[in-house]
C-alpha cells in the first residue's frame, strides 16, 4: 500500500496565480463575498468577517453553525472554501487548530437530554439526546459538504490537518480530525462506491492522475503505463467517489499469469512475453495505492480486493490462484537497527531468512517471534511491517519471499531488493485473520516456515562468504 500526495481543487492554494499573493487573493474572495447578496444577508445578521490572520475563516464558520435556514448554507459553504483556499497554509493550520475550541459540546443542552432520557427512556428522549451530544465541528462538517465538490475540497481541509507536526498537534485538532474521520468513513462507505476498469481508453485526466499517484513502482511515461494497462493479460480497478467521477480513490494493479511470480520485472519489464488471459491461472496484485492523502485512516484496500477477486472470478473462471508481489517498506530500517548500521549487506539466503524473520516475528512493539505480547485493552500485537500488516489483517498467507526481485532504487532502499507474495486463500481467509488477531499467529506457507527454522552451522559460513558489501 502506498500514498500519494493530492490536493483537488485546493491544490494550488498559497502558490502565486496572476501576479496576485496570497494576502491579495484572500481579501480578493472576502471582497467579492460581502460585496455579494450572501454578503448583506451575513451584515444583517451581524457577521462582518475581520481581516486578521484567519479570523474571516472563523467568523464564516461560525455563520454556517449559526445559521437556521438551508438555503443560505450551500453558499456561504462555498464561500468559506473560496476564501480557506486563497489563504496560505499556515492561515489554514491556524483556522483548524481554533475551530474545535471555538465550539465545545454544549454541556448545559447535554445534562438535560441526560435528565430526559434518565426520567423517560423513550424514543424521543434518546433522539434528543443524540442530538445534543452531537459535535458542532461534526455540524459544520456536514455544513460544508454542501459546497459545490464539498466531499473533495474537505478532504483537502484534512490533508492540512494531517500535514500538522505531530508535535503542533492539540487536542483540538484531534478531536477535529476524528470528526472528520468519522465522517468520512460514512461517506465513503464501500457500498457507496463505484468499481471500475481502468483502461487506456480511460480519459487522459484519469491516466495522468494513475501517473501521479502510483508511488510502489513508478510509472516511466505513457508507453510505461500504456503497458499496464493495455494488453489482455493485465488489469487496472479502482474505487470511485460520485462526487469524484475521475480521481480514483484507490487502484490496483493485476497481471494475469501462469505462475506465481518471484522478481518485479517479470511483470513490469518491457521485455515480458505476454500470456493469453484463457492460459493464465494467476491473477497477481503486484501494486495497490490510496490516491487522496485526505482520506488516511479510511478502509479501502480490503474491500477492493476481494471486489476484484469477485470480478475477475466472474469474468475468468479458471484462475486458481489470487496473490501478491509486494514490496517490504521497512525491511532495511530494521535490519539496520538489528545490525550493525555499516555491516555488510547479507547474501540473498540470509536476507530472505531475515526478511521471514521480519515479517513474522517483529510486531508494532517491537517483540520477537514467539512474544506477541496483548497490548492495551488486550489487543494482539500487529506486524511492524505496514503492506504485511495489511495484507495478513485481510487474511492473505504469507506464500514465499523473495531476494533480487526489485533491483530498482527504491527497492534496494526500502527492502535491499526483498519481495513477498501474500496468497489470499478464500476458504483461508476468516481463519486467518482470527489467528492472527486473536493468537498472534502469522499464517505461513511450508516454504517461509523453512525459513523460519534454525540454520546449521555450516550453511552459516557460506552465508557469511556471499554477503555483499551495502
């Protein structure tokens, strides 16, 4: 899994358009908002937006949680979004770390729905006190998805709320960010959206956000993804917002084959020999990207899969197998923390007994196999590794693992050029995401099981003799 920055429409908000800056820009919308109808409406109910820092942001969203009637509320939402992307990035940060502390819960309104509910427990009393207990930043949400392309510009909102240190982060803005969350994992519940092929007959502006957004193995220009997409042994899905007809939410790549491949360039490789789809008995998700940074958190991966498992199923009874060819992202980082920083880097049978190693035995605390220890409320601990996190929580079995398969910069970097495949077994799947997630146990194949076993001394020193040097 990977991510890719984007930011659509508010993309170029803070960068210089028509000699303007982004002072100028920003009393520019503010100008023309007073100077509008909605404008005198906002004067005759006394908000007057100030000109400092982000107060106009503040004093339009307190317009829109003030607001009684609807009919305003698309427009003033559009307004706000005009004027929040004129304004420099540090404005916008500013405006989302006041926002949630500017309206609290209302704790008078909540007591009494509390007393309510206390006294009658019908369903009146529980509506109220739904109602009461619902978060105003929740409202102005709500509020603000009624601009023209609300869902997509609030996303962008929340891409600078995430790009927020970690250490600037307040409670404040948590708290933001979980209403956000929340909200958008209603909205982009996987019932809503829409799966769809993407293919070179696809418009030009979805082809070149495929370019920008695929962050596993970049796409080398046109011809490059001419070949990923175009013959019939390869596929191209991804999950669709309707209010985001061609800025895909999450995509992957398949290659239809006769084997379970080892290295990425059988699949990428200009020089690969083509297989007929009626021949293959593979399908092989060798790539899978979230598109919208905006929507971190958010589950699609899962649900993409196993939609695409069902089309292809459908259109290609044959297959047998479904599997990965996946990257290690983390691999390197914890070798080299295992390790001396300078040794050298191990010979390829040493690597993949590591990399096994890795992916089974490490976990997000930092236990050895054998140690998953309950963390917290008596959770298993998961994999350290991000995509085997992943793709093991969906299920999948870890199949084989691979050294010399991604001889690219990055795959040298990130994993000293390991791959992995993760088969999804589907009568597998529930049993071992069970295991997993209730035990601790890392479902394996024969082969990473070998891996995993103590080497003899012997094998040790030849080894030792094949390690390169880092």
């Amino acid at each position: 899994m990977n991510t890719s920055r984007t930011r659509a429409p508010s993309e170029s908000a803070g960068a210089g358009t028509s000699g303007q800056g982004p002072v100028a820009r920003r009393r520019g919308a503010l100008d023309m908002l007073m100077n509008s109808g909605l404008g005198k409406m906002l004067r005759g109910i006394g908000v007057a937006p100030r000109q400092d820092r982000g107060e106009s942001l503040l004093d339009l969203a307190d317009a829109l949680l003030s607001l009684r009637g609807r009919a305003s509320g698309p427009a003033l939402a559009s307004a706000f979004f005009d004027l929040y992307e004129a304004s420099d990035l540090e404005t916008r940060q500013d405006f989302l770390g006041k926002i949630h502390d500017l309206h609290p819960a209302d704790a008078e309104a909540i007591d009494k729905a509390i007393a309510a509910w206390t006294k009658k427990r019908d369903e009146a009393s529980a509506l109220a006190l739904n109602a009461a207990s619902k978060s105003p930043s929740r409202r102005l949400i709500n509020q603000l998805n009624l601009a023209p392309q609300g869902t997509q510009r609030l996303i962008g909102l929340r891409e600078d709320l995430l790009a927020v240190p970690r250490a600037a982060t307040t409670p404040g803005l948590a708290a933001l960010d979980r209403d956000l969350e929340n909200a958008f994992t209603a909205w982009f519940n996987a019932g809503f959206l829409e799966l769809r092929r993407i293919g070179w007959d696809s418009s030009a502006q979805l082809l070149e956000r495929i370019i920008r957004y695929e962050a596993v193995h970049q796409i080398q220009g046109w011809d490059d993804l001419r070949r990923r997409v175009e013959p019939a042994d390869r596929r191209c899905y991804g999950f669709f917002h309707p209010q985001m007809r061609d800025d895909p939410l999450i995509f992957v790549e398949v290659a239809l084959t006769a084997g379970i491949p080892g290295a990425i360039h059988e699949i990428i490789s200009e020089e690969r020999e083509g297989v007929d789809p009626r021949d293959a008995t593979c399908a092989i998700f060798y790539s899978i990207s979230n598109c919208q940074v905006g929507l971190k958190g958010i589950p699609f991966g899962n649900h993409l899969i196993k939609r695409v498992v069902g089309l292809l199923k459908d259109e290609l009874p044959h297959l047998k197998t479904f599997a990965t060819l996946s990257p290690v992202p983390g691999f390197a980082r914890w070798l080299a923390k295992e390790r001396d920083g300078a040794a050298p880097v191990p010979g390829a049978s040493e690597l993949r007994q590591l990399a096994a190693r890795y992916l089974v035995g490490s976990s997000g605390n930092g236990e050895a196999s054998g140690e998953r220890a309950r963390s917290g409320a008596g959770k298993v601990s998961q994999p350290l590794d991000p995509v085997a996190r992943f793709h093991l929580g969906n299920g999948a079995r870890l199949e084989a693992v691979h050294a010399n398969a991604d001889l690219s910069a990055n795959g040298q970097k990130q994993s000293h050029g390991v791959m992995v495949n993760y088969l999804y077994e589907l009568a597998d799947i529930e049993a071992n995401v069970f295991a997993l997630n209730e035990l601790g146990t890392v479902a394996t194949s024969k082969s990473v099981q070998a891996l995993l076993e103590p080497e003899p001394a012997a094998r040790k020193g030849k080894a030792a003799k094949d390690a390169v040097a880092a």
